[in-house]
C-alpha cells in the first residue's frame, strides 16, 4: 500500500480522526485562503466598495462550485467503501466515473454562470454602484469552474482512501501562488476585482494540474489497470443517487447565504463588507468542524464496506466528541478577538465596517458549539447512506435562518442574521438528534 494512503478499519479511531483530520484542516484553510486574501487585498488596496463587490460574487460563485463539491462528497462514500472492502476495481471505475461526470456538470454550470451573472445579480439585489465589478468578477471565476471541478473530485478520491497528505501539498502550493498573484494583479497592477479573480482562477489551475501529478505518482492503486479506469454505467446511476443530495445540499448552503445576502444588501455598503468579512472569518471557524465529520465519514464508510459496526460505533462517539471540544474552543476565541479580527479585512478609517463585524462576531462567538454537533451527527449519517436526509435537515436549517433574517432585519439591522444562525442550528439539531435516538432505539443505527 502507498505510504500516503491510510485504512480506517485497524487501530486506534480517535488517532485516525486526528491524522485525517489535522492534513485536511491546514488544506481547506489554503482553499479558503483563495477568497480570503482576495477580501484583504482588495479591501485594503481597492476600498470598501471592491470588497463588497467581492462579497456580493462570492455566495452566486459558492453555490455552483459546492455543488461539485457535493458531487465528490457522495461519490467519496462510494469510493471509501469499496477501498474499506479491497475492492480495486470498482474503486477505480468509481473513480474514473466520477471525474467524467463532474467534468460535464462543471462545464454547464459554468456556461449558466457566466451568461447569467447580471441577472442573477439583480435578482438578489446588489446595489447598481457595485454591479459592473460585480458581474466582472463573478464571469472571470466562472471560466475557472471546470479546473476547480478537477480539484475537488482529486482531492476527494484522495481522501477517500485515506490520504489528506496530497490535497494539503496542492493547495499550499495554490495558496502561496493565490497570494503572490493577488499582490502583483491588484496592489501592483491596479486591476482591481477583476485582478483578484484572475488570481483565483490561476491558482486553482495550478493546484488541479499539480494533485493530478501527485494522485498518479502517490496513489497507484487508483491507476493500476486501464482497463478498469473507464465510466460505468450501473457505477453511474449509483453515483448520482449518492452524489444529487450531497450535491444539492452543498449548494443549498449557499442559497441559504445568498437569500440571506439578499436582505443584507439593502442596509447599504458599509453592512455588506462587515457581513463579507465575517464570512471569511466565519469560514476558517467551521473548518476543523467539517474536516473532522469528513473524517468521520471515510473512517465508518470504510469499516461498513469491511463489515466492523463496532468501529462505526467508535467513530461516531470519537467525533462527536472532538466536535464539541472545538466549538466550545472557538467559541471563546472568535468572542475575544472578534476587533483585531475585523480589522484584518478593511483600512483602519472604516470605523463603520468595523463596528458592525464585531457586534456580529460576538453575537456568533456564542454558538460554534452547535454546528460542531451537527457536523458530527452528518458525518456518520452521510457514512451510512443517509445523504437525502442530511440534505433534507440542512435545507430545513438554511431556510429558516433566512427567513428569520428577513423577518428580523427590518427591526435589529445586521444583528438578525446572527440570531437567524441560532434558529437554524436549533431546529438541526433537534432534527438530527431526534432521528439518531430513534435509529438507535430501533436497532438501526449501526446496522450494516
């Protein structure tokens, strides 16, 4: 086996958790790092107006991309347990199933995005100052669809055997050429938001090409026949009924956060680039909470494709737990230093941006804990084949936030969408919690 690949099925579950886990966290906070330094450069070398343009772009171009992201997601179940079972064949059609769909997938949605960019624009309300920019940046970073496409289905054919290793190398590489590319395009140069999203595609472009070369090299296994490297067709239809709830549920979080960006959009610029911002922050947050129900679910797809429901049991106790020591960790922290925070984002005489992003910084400093258990109770449900409910519970979280925000904003201003999160997070976990007991009570739970 190649060194960079790791069987769940043997040894210790908590140490598995962190080894998988700790490679993917410092990975996923290079992939947010992409749009993250786009907000800092821009906002400090363009001004408030380029990063909210930016802000504005980011959930229309989140939706379409994390709907290839949960593509990979329910492919990856697939892939983990036919790896769980040594079953090489169907581990490589998989594969090679899974990258020809997501290529055709991220071509359309590619094309819709950019011929669509002004309508959908107007539809969620963005201010007619900041519309052009806008459009520019969200039609640049659609052309990079296909590359981001190739990445992530890389990456989670990766991950699903076990190795993190590899994602992290590219997207170190990608982060640093993100970086350098940014300073040139935006500080150097003076292109402004379009300067950002060549940078973005670019870097993207390079990590896709290198987690290729490295995937080939590292993990052999993946490329042993060539016979066996071809589209299935029963292969296929199992994909799509695993990857379409993953998919849609990817993306619904980010029509959640679009509806929701909608109602901020209105309470003028100064709201929108502290909202922006607290995104970005707010990203880096959840991470180690997704990572850690991503390991999760490889480490029990793994042991249900091996036969072992002890070790699912294991999985799911270890996770859970290492989910609630996080969010309660990073509640405390991003309460305390929600101000120096803030100010990573914008120039220090945008008093306003500030003021408002800490107000809702310290509101959500409160609750890290809840998504952590949410993620956890996804983790093991996506493990076993339950995507269309995980898909069902997170719809049901973003509309209630939305609406609560809208219900709210009129009176509280920016402080509704935090409030909002709260409501959503509760009626998750109640949902998911209720369902566990039942599963649990019925003998179901951790059936193979």
């Amino acid at each position: 086996m190649p060194r960079t690949t790791r069987s769940m099925t043997e040894g210790s579950i908590p140490r598995h958790l962190l080894r998988y886990s700790i490679p993917a966290v410092l990975g996923d906070l290079f992939q947010v790092t992409y749009n993250t330094v786009d907000s800092v450069i821009v906002g400090q070398y363009a001004g408030a107006g380029a990063l909210a343009a930016v802000g504005v772009a980011s959930p229309l171009m989140s939706i379409a991309m994390f709907f290839i992201i949960g593509m990979g997601i329910g492919a990856s179940v697939l892939m983990s347990e036919f790896y769980g079972a040594g079953d090489g064949r169907s581990l490589r059609r998989e594969f090679a199933t899974t990258l020809a769909m997501g290529a055709a997938f991220s071509a359309v949605i590619a094309l819709g995005l950019y011929i669509l960019a002004e309508p959908l624009l107007r539809l969620v309300r963005t201010p007619a100052a900041i519309l052009p920019d806008t459009a520019g940046y969200l039609r640049i970073v659609a052309l990079g669809m296909i590359v981001t496409s190739l990445y992530n289905i890389l990456s989670a054919a990766s991950r699903s055997i076990g190795d993190t290793l590899t994602p992290l190398i590219c997207l170190v590489a990608g982060s640093l050429t993100n970086v350098g590319l940014d300073l040139w395009f935006v500080a150097g140069l003076g292109w402004g938001v379009n300067g950002a999203a060549w940078a973005t595609v670019i870097s993207q472009g390079c990590a896709s090409l290198l987690c290729a070369a490295l995937l080939k090299r590292n993990e052999p296994m993946l490329f042993a026949s060539r016979k066996d490297f071809a589209v299935d067709s029963a292969l296929l239809k199992k994909t799509v009924k695993f990857s379409a709830p993953s998919a849609m549920q990817q993306a619904g979080v980010y029509v959640g956060k679009l509806l929701v960006q909608s109602a901020v959009n209105p309470l003028g610029i100064s709201a929108i680039a502290a909202f922006n911002a607290v995104n970005r922050i707010d990203d880096y947050a959840l991470i180690p909470e997704r990572d850690i129900s991503g390991g999760e679910t490889v480490l029990v797809a793994q042991n249900h494709g091996a036969g072992k429901p002890e070790r699912m049991r294991g999985g799911l106790k270890a996770a859970m737990m290492l989910e609630v020591v996080y969010g309660l960790v990073i509640s405390v922290a991003v309460f305390a230093l929600a101000e120096p925070l803030m100010r990573l984002f914008v120039a220090e005489e945008e008093t306003e941006v500030v003021r408002l992003g800490v107000r809702y910084l310290r509101l959500m400093g409160f609750f890290y804990f809840m998504p952590g258990i949410t993620n956890g109770l996804q983790g093991y449900m996506r493990a076993i084949g339950k995507l269309d409910l995980t898909m069902y519970v997170t719809y049901s979280q973003m509309f209630t936030r939305a609406i609560f925000t809208y219900i709210l904003i009129g009176s509280l201003g920016l402080d509704a969408v935090p409030l909002a999160c709260v409501a959503g997070w509760l009626l998750m976990m109640v949902w998911e919690i209720g369902l566990m007991v039942k599963w649990n009570r019925e003998g179901r739970l951790y059936r193979l």
